[in-house]
C-alpha cells in the first residue's frame, strides 16, 4: 500500500517562542540541524520509505531548496494548524482521490527514519479506523534521549508521550472540525484536550482512572470516530524540538550519527580495498 505524506512545517516562532533566537524570523522547519534544515531531515525519512508515494509539505516554497525522491508538492501556511492539515488532505485528494488515509508528519522530528514510517504504515493499516494516534512509552524516550525532557499524560498502566507522525482517514478533515480544532490547539496540554473530551475525562484523567485502551475509546466515543493507539517501541518519532535543549539535543545526536556513518563507509571501503589486494597476491603466486 503506497500513502501519501502531509509534511507540517508552517510554524515561525515569535519573540517570546523558546526557539525565536534560532530561527531569524524564518521558519521553524529551516533551523539548522547537523547541517542541514530540520525538516530536511524528515524529507529524507520519507524518501527513503518504502510506502510513502507522494509528499505535501505545508508553510514552505520550493524557494527553500528542500530535495525529495519522491513528487514534492508545496501549499502556503493556511494560519492555522487545523487549517493546513485540512489543506493538506485536499491536495492528497488531488493527487490521488482514491487515497483513503494520509499521513501526517511534523516538520520537528528530524531522528525519523524510514524503517520507522513504514513500520507505522504497516501496523495502522491492519485494521480500518479513522485515527492511529502514535504514543511512546516514558521508559521508551528515556532510555534513547534522557535528557529530553517531554511531557508525559499520566494513565493507570503507563505514561506516555504522543508521536508526531501519524496516520488519519481523509474524513478526518471534513468532520467535527470544530472538535478537532480545540485539541489540536491544546495538543501539548493533555489535561486540556482531556477537558475538550468532557469535565468527567478530566477529573478520571487527573486521578489516573484510565488505561490506554480506555482513553482512546472515551475520546473515540465522546468525538465519533474509530481511534486505535499506536505503541511506539522507538523514541525518534515522538522525540519533536520545542526548547533549545531539544535542539542541541538532536544536532548533537544527529551530528553523532554523520560521523558513524562516515566511519563506517571508510571501513567498508578500506576492507574491499584490502580484499582485493590480497586477491591480486593470490592470483600473482599461482
């Protein structure tokens, strides 16, 4: 199954935002990272995945010189978050209108990877509801970025952060707008959405009344959609840069992984460098 990615980077931090001073009045997704903007990174992720057909990123130009393998569509900044996925969505239809679910990736997860997209493509599409919600367990995050201090809602069987990569079913943009609007704008709150829900969500929220599953089927019920949760067992797509700690966080671990990398590719060529001169003695002494 090939699906299409909605890339949201339309976000410019303002005098007062944690990341202001590092964004010189530009985008949020064109702050570098380990040399490149941050959501090139995420272009990456997707252009490497194997489910991923087309991609839309929204709050961006083609003036931003963002490279992709795969059909790169730009849509300007609608203003609001709720706004651009809606857009985004359309354009997906656009693209393909036999498209039924999208997905639908921030620009400030640069850690993704590709095998991480198409694990969460091939786990949602296992059955068919309107809204796979990706959470990471709190032990998950902690042991892969310590330091990175997320906010985590409180349940009765675990706590868990959200992931900034999912998946939706294109109805998702034409209905309970308004619903949809006041979560999304309370999306780092999760005692706020849980008040969007209902007052009595909230007050089993805040005494840990609920399990995973229990949330997710109030919330389904309360809002009149299908909501599955996603397990995540990998922090990266829920590892999102909001504080400059997060930042240094993801160009230090970032920049890390370049210089694995690079080691790696001189071990790999010093080693078939080294093979084939042992090949050339042996053929020299018969």
């Amino acid at each position: 199954m090939k699906i299409n990615a909605i890339v949201t980077a339309g976000g410019i931090p303002q005098p007062g935002d944690p990341l202001y001073t590092y964004s010189n009045g530009n985008s949020k997704a064109l702050i570098d990272i380990a040399g490149q903007p941050m959501v090139q990174w995420v272009l990456d992720a997707l252009s490497a995945s194997k489910v991923v057909d087309q991609v839309v990123v929204i709050g961006l130009s083609a003036k931003s010189n963002l490279t992709c393998s795969k059909p790169l569509h730009y849509i300007s900044n609608q203003g609001r978050m709720l706004a651009n996925i809606v857009a985004g969505v359309n354009k997906s239809l656009e693209l393909n209108p036999k498209g039924e679910y999208v997905l639908i990736v921030s620009a400030d997860i640069p850690a993704l990877k590709a095998d991480m997209v198409d694990w969460l493509v091939k786990t949602s599409m296992q059955t068919q509801d309107d809204l796979y919600y990706g959470v990471c367990p709190r032990e998950v995050m902690e042991a892969r970025f310590p330091t990175s201090k997320r906010t985590y809602t409180k349940l009765k069987d675990m706590e868990a952060c959200g992931s900034d990569i999912n998946v939706i079913h294109v109805s998702m943009a034409t209905e309970h707008l308004d619903t949809w609007e006041e979560l999304i704008g309370n999306r780092k709150s999760p005692l706020r959405q849980a008040g969007v829900i209902g007052i009595d969500t909230l007050i089993q929220l805040l005494f840990r009344q609920f399990t995973l599953q229990g949330l997710v089927e109030r919330a389904s019920q309360r809002i009149g959609i299908k909501g599955r949760a996603i397990i995540w067992d990998r922090a990266e797509p829920c590892m999102d840069v909001d504080k400059p700690h997060q930042l240094e966080l993801m160009r230090e671990d970032l920049a890390r992984q370049q210089r694995e990398a690079k080691k790696e590719v001189a071990r790999q060529v010093k080693s078939a460098a080294s093979s084939k001169t042992s090949t050339k003695g042996t053929a020299k002494k018969k």
